[in-house]
C-alpha cells in the first residue's frame, strides 16, 4: 500500500487557505485600535471562529494522517512477515519433494535388489536340493556295490581257506579239485563235498557267469566282479585263481571306497558353498527390506510434511493477497476521507 507521506494530504492544503484567510483578517485588524472595535463586531468573531475551524482541522488531519501511517506500518510489517514465511514454505516445500523423490528412487532400487537377491537365493536353493539328490544316488549306488564287492570278498574268502584247508589234507577232495578244468566245476566239487553253500557257490558262479559277459561286451570288468581273465588260471591251480579274483575284488573295493569319499567330499565342499550364499544373501536381503522399510517411512513421513506445509503455504498467499487488498481499501478510504475534509 502506498505509504502517508508520498500520498498528498487535502487537509492540510484546506487548513493553509483557511490559514490565509485568517492571516489576512487578522492583519487587517491589526491595530490596537481595530481589534478592539472587531471583538464585539460580527467580523472578530468570525476570525475567531475561523481560527478556531483551523486548530481542528489541523488537529483532525494530523490525528488521521497519524493513525493512518501507523496502519500503513502494519500493513508493510505484515506484509513482510507473510512475504518470509512465504519464502521459507516454498524452500521447505522444495526440500520435502527433493526428500520423496530420493526415497522413491531407493524404493525403486531396493526393491529391485531384493528381487535380484531372491531369484539368486531360489536358484542356489534348486542347486543345493540338485547336488542333494545327485549325492543320495551317489551315495546308493556306492552302497550297493560296496554290498555286493565285500559279499564276493568275504565268499572268496571263505573258499580259498576251505580249498587251502582241504588241500592240505590230501585224499579224494584234493584229487578232484585237481581235476577240475574250471572255477565252476570247483565250486560245484565243494558243494558235493558240503564243503561251502549252494547259495555261496551260486553267488560266486554268478559273478564269474557276469564278469565273463562283461568282458566279451566291452573287454572290461564289470562294476563289483573282477575280469573274467581271472577267473581260469593257466596252471588249472583253483586256489590261485580265487586268490586273483580275490585281489580284483578288494582292488574295486578300495577303488569304490576312494571314490565315495572323494564324491562326498566335493559334495560337502558344493553345498557348504551353496550354503553360505544363501546365508549371505538372505542377510542382505533382510537389510535390503529393513532399509526400504526406512525410506518407506521416511517417505511417507514426508508426504506428510508436505500436505501440512502446502496448506499452510496457500494459507500464506491467501493471507497476503487479502492483506493487500485491505490495506489498498484503507488507503483508498483515507485518501476520500481527508478530500472531504479539505
């Protein structure tokens, strides 16, 4: 609003001419002798009335023009403060959109790397289930065979000492063992002699039978058997040959044996380290989610801020506008009132 002092005042401008008037009257009664005949003339009170309108006009201006400079002072001082807190309710309103959009983009880049971090945990966790699988069967299969190679051992065994015991004797068996062209007719002379089982003797004549079929599929002894290469000896010595089938059958033992413990630790090395990626990774993703639950809330917290601060900003405009309307309707009304006391 337009301050007093750029804004002419009638008031006073009426006051000066009626001031001139009086001075003029005044003068004209000058003389002693002139004022005393105008105090009881209609012209001396005149002047006094006139002198008197003057100290009241000038009165009521200066009290107006007083009154009105003390408004106009509001008016700026309000004026200014609404103008301030204006300013720092846009900064502050600049700063919380700054402050969403931030957490918004870690929003978007959390969420992504807990994605990330899940996919990568389901893919190990497949892994590990795999390689557990892989190790079970492993794992049977070396069981089955150990089963069958330390079954063949123990039998061969058991017919080597019976054949060693029995030849020591001499007589009859001894003869027959001598005449046997084959491990097959061996085995069949000691289950007549009840010197071993049916079913052992079956058992070892099987493995010979598989071994054999083996080395005429591919020239290589099968899983649990040794090499049918073995099983005659060039002497017809029975012994000698179940001491060579023997041997073969604790090779492939040991061989298994080796190997189970070589699966099971690569195994255990695979699934440790499929282990503790999962475990890393699930703790990243437990501080990936504990972080984005921060800036979950501190995004919200300052949408908040944001709504209160935006009311409170056009509450602030609003202030100001309606400020400056007033004040120009003030000033406006003043301006009237002292044109109509000049």
């Amino acid at each position: 609003p337009p301050r007093v002092e750029d804004t002419p005042c009638p008031t006073l401008l009426g006051a000066m001419k009626v001031a001139t008037l009086a001075a003029a009257l005044l003068s004209a009664a000058a003389s002693p002798r002139l004022a005393r005949a105008a105090e009881a003339s209609p012209v001396g009170k005149a002047i006094q009335l006139i002198s008197d309108l003057q100290s009241k006009i000038l009165k009521e201006g200066e009290s107006a023009q007083k009154v009105y400079e003390e408004h106009a002072e509001w008016c700026e001082d309000r004026s200014r403060e609404l103008g301030q807190e204006i300013k720092t309710a846009s900064a502050e309103a600049e700063e919380l959109e700054a402050t969403i959009q931030a957490k918004s983009a870690k929003e978007t880049s959390l969420n992504a790397k807990i994605e990330e971090l899940a996919a990568g945990i389901a893919a190990d966790s497949g892994d590990l289930k795999d390689a557990e699988e892989v190790r079970a069967k492993e794992n049977a299969d070396f069981k089955t065979e150990e089963k069958e190679l330390m079954e063949a051992v123990s039998m061969m065994q058991r017919a080597i000492e019976i054949l060693e015991r029995e030849m020591a004797k001499g007589g009859a068996s001894f003869v027959q063992f001598q005449k046997a062209q084959s491990l097959a007719q061996a085995l069949s002379t000691m289950v007549q002699a009840s010197m071993m089982s049916s079913a052992d003797a079956t058992r070892l004549t099987a493995l010979v039978q598989q071994s054999t079929s083996a080395e005429e599929a591919d020239d290589e002894a099968a899983p649990g058997a040794p090499a049918a290469a073995v099983y005659e000896s060039q002497s017809g010595n029975v012994v000698e040959t179940l001491k060579g089938m023997l041997e073969k059958a604790e090779s492939q033992l040991d061989a298994a044996r080796k190997k189970e413990t070589a699966n099971l630790h690569t195994f255990e090395q695979l699934k440790q380290s499929l282990k503790d990626e999962i475990k890393f990774a699930e703790k990243e993703m437990s501080e990936a989610k504990a972080s984005l639950a921060s800036a979950s809330e501190a995004k919200a917290e300052a949408e908040g801020d944001l709504t209160v601060t935006k009311k409170d900003l056009a509450t602030d405009k609003e202030a100001k506008a309606e400020l400056h309307t007033a004040c120009m309707e003030k000033a406006t009304t003043f301006e009237a009132e002292t044109k109509s006391r000049g």
